[in-house]
C-alpha cells in the first residue's frame, strides 16, 4: 500500500493501452512508408510510384489491400517479423460488414448487423413499410411529449448511423431523427420505429461495386434553391 508502480510496457486491459498500441504500430507503418489519412485516422496509405498498399486498422484487427503482389508480400513479411500476427485469408466479415466476392467485383451488406438492430428493439418480427420516413413530417402527432427513455433513444440512433455504411437509402431519415437526439419526443421515437420497420423489410439492400463502377462524385439540389 505504500508502493506506487512505475509502468515500463502497456498492459492488455489498461485504460492507455489501445492508445499506446496504435502510436506503435503507426509509427512503424509511417517509418516503412505508409502516410496516415487525412481523412481517416485509422487508413494509412503506401504509394510509391504505381505501388500502392492499403491498411485499415481497427484495435488490433486490419484488413490490407494492394495492386502489386510482390510488395504486398515483402510488407507482410516485414509486418509479421515486427508483430504477431495471423492471416485470415480473403475479407469476409468485418465490423459488421458483410463482403461477398464475385467475377465482376465486390458485394458488401450489413444484413446480420441490420438483424441484430432490429432484436435489440425487439422488432425482428414487426410488420415493414415502404419508405422510411412520412412524407409530411411537421403533422405527425405527439411532437411536444418528451420520450420518457431517451439513453435508448440514442443507442438505437447510434447503432442505425453505422448501418448508413452500406445503406445511402436511410442516410437522410437517421440524420434526421440524429437531430433529436438532445431531447427526443414520443413523434421522434416513433419516427426511429418506422425506420427500423423499412430495414425490416430491406435487410438484403446492400452495395455493389464491380470494376465498372462509376465512383466520380456528383451533387444535385432543387431548382429553386
């Protein structure tokens, strides 16, 4: 009791551990040449003339792409000298992402996530609707009666904002019953159940991209904007 202990090394279950593990593993893709994404915290990118290596590191679990096989493999080599390490082979499930390959491409879906969403709201039996959201959205009664459990309210909310991953068709509805989360109404969770009731219906939609697919970003608003 009269001893205060000097830490030398992370310890697995330490409040500082996963910090501590990401700046060490970081550190070593940015010494062999990867750059950390702007964007992304978590992608590092390997691009040295027409060579380029992607990592996706979550915790201890990544998944790694490149197009040039040679330096793909004098990478992992150099990575498992540094790290234990195992190679589950092909990308089949991932934080939730189901990924599905074919001739022309990739399938990616969050069918099982989108199942576990609607068990945890205890709707995994309930009735589907066409649309997510209502058309007229200002008459939708009970909009002033606060919902008497909104912790519950966010969970549901959080757990739908990752299932837009996969699902641009809800990004709209779950961004905004999002809005509410601060003080959500009986109308706003109502609303959240008429969004889990179109998943229910919608569990297989998914994304599909084959080397065909047109990634070039475009925007559309209304004409009288």
């Amino acid at each position: 009791p009269n001893h205060v202990c000097l830490l030398h090394k992370a310890l697995y279950g330490l409040k500082q551990s996963p910090r501590a593990w990401f700046d060490k593993f970081s550190n070593y893709l940015i010494e062999f040449g990867f750059v950390c994404s702007y964007k992304d915290p978590s992608l590092f990118i390997y691009s040295h003339g027409k060579n380029v290596i992607m990592l996706l590191l979550y915790v201890d679990d990544m998944l790694i792409t490149g197009n040039t096989s040679s330096v793909m493999e004098t990478f992992l080599d150099a990575l498992s000298k540094q790290f234990k390490m195992k190679d589950l082979g092909q990308m089949h499930y991932f934080l939730g992402i189901q990924a599905t390959f074919h001739a022309n491409g990739l399938f990616l879906n969050q069918q099982q996530y989108a199942e576990d969403i609607l068990a945890v709201a205890a709707m995994s039996d309930c009735n589907p609707v066409a649309t997510p959201l209502p058309t007229q959205l200002n008459q939708i009664p009970q909009q002033k009666e606060l919902f008497s459990d909104p912790t519950y309210f966010r969970s549901l909310a959080g757990k739908l904002q990752y299932l837009t991953l996969t699902r641009p068709d809800i990004q709209y509805s779950v961004n905004y019953i999002c809005q509410k989360m601060h003080a959500p109404s009986v109308s706003d969770f109502n609303l959240l159940k008429r969004i889990l009731r179109y998943i229910r219906g919608t569990t297989k939609l998914a994304i599909n991209f084959t080397s065909e697919t047109d990634f070039a970003v475009r925007a559309y608003s209304d004409s009288d904007w």
